[in-house]
C-alpha cells in the first residue's frame, strides 16, 4: 500500500465509489463462507477444493508445491497445512521432485481425482447461483474485466487466470 504524503490531502472514497467498495468487501467476506458451506457435505473446504481442483487439471494431476501455492492463492506454508491435511485423507500424495529434489511435486491420487470430480456440479452450480445467475451476460463480461484489472493493480504478474501449464482455472 503506498502511504499518502503527508503534504498532499487524502483522496477519499465518493458516495459511488464507496457504496462499490462497500459491495466488494461483503462479497469477499461472504463468497468464500459460502463456498466452504456448500462443499462442507463434501468434506471440504474451498481452498482444498481449489488445490485439488488445480491439480486434476494439471499434466499427470500433479504439480511442484510452489506453482500450487501461487494457483491456490495461498501462502506456501497454508498450501502445505492444506496439503498435509489431504494426505491424510487420501486425496493427495507429496514426494520430491526427480527433476530437482529441491523441489516437491504434490499429486492427486486416483481416490482425490474421484473426490473432486464428484464434489464439482454441486459446487459448480453453487457458484452459478450465487455469481453468475444473478448477472446479464453483459454483467459476466464486465466482471471478469473488472476482475482482471484488479487483480493487475494487485499482483501485475499474475495473469488471466490462466495456470501457467495451460489449464483453465477452476471457480
């Protein structure tokens, strides 16, 4: 964040701008809850989900855990937590990377690619009703624009939501 210099008067927020800052903030406060509710009858939370999901899409289901963390959005200690975790369960498997054991490549197993293609249209049908449904397709368009301009003021290499192997990102 870049500090206001002190000689320079703050920029604030016009009634417009705030009631769209005040939107966006309930969204991302609110989307991500309700996501975990929906997949919770799955065992999941959104963020396994969004490992899990970034990984079924991926050359052999499997990629290094630090494209994994920048895919999932997440820090590489959270990503490793959540990963721990879907061991446990089955879903994925870790080991080093035999291109560079500096590396450790996190793989899905056939028993998480089961899990996440089951839990998909649920959670799939869960986001077009409480995205995409309420939206024109005009209203999509917009989004996914003002959605990229965003996150390029946010993270500029970040992207178009393109994983980098050429896999689409899922929701």
């Amino acid at each position: 964040m870049t500090n206001t210099p002190a000689d320079e008067a703050p920029r604030w927020l016009d009634e417009e701008e705030r009631r769209a800052w005040l939107g966006l903030v309930g969204i991302m406060r609110r989307l991500e809850q309700a996501l975990d509710t929906q997949l919770r009858d799955e065992g999941l939370t959104h963020f396994e989900y969004g490992v899990m999901a970034a990984l079924s899409e991926s050359p052999q289901r499997e990629l290094r855990m630090s494209a994994l963390a920048a895919f999932a959005e997440g820090s590489l200690s959270r990503l490793s937590q959540v990963v721990a975790r879907l061991e446990r369960k089955g879903y994925v498997h870790r080991r080093p990377d035999p291109a560079d054991g500096r590396y450790t490549l996190a793989t899905l197993t056939d028993e998480g690619y089961a899990k996440i293609v089951g839990a998909a249209p649920g959670h799939v049908a869960e986001v077009r009703r409480l995205v995409f449904d309420p939206l024109t397709k005009a209203q999509v368009r917009q989004l996914g624009h003002i959605g990229h301009r965003i996150l390029h003021s946010i993270a500029p290499d970040h992207g178009d939501g393109i994983h980098r192997e050429g896999t689409r990102e899922t929701s």
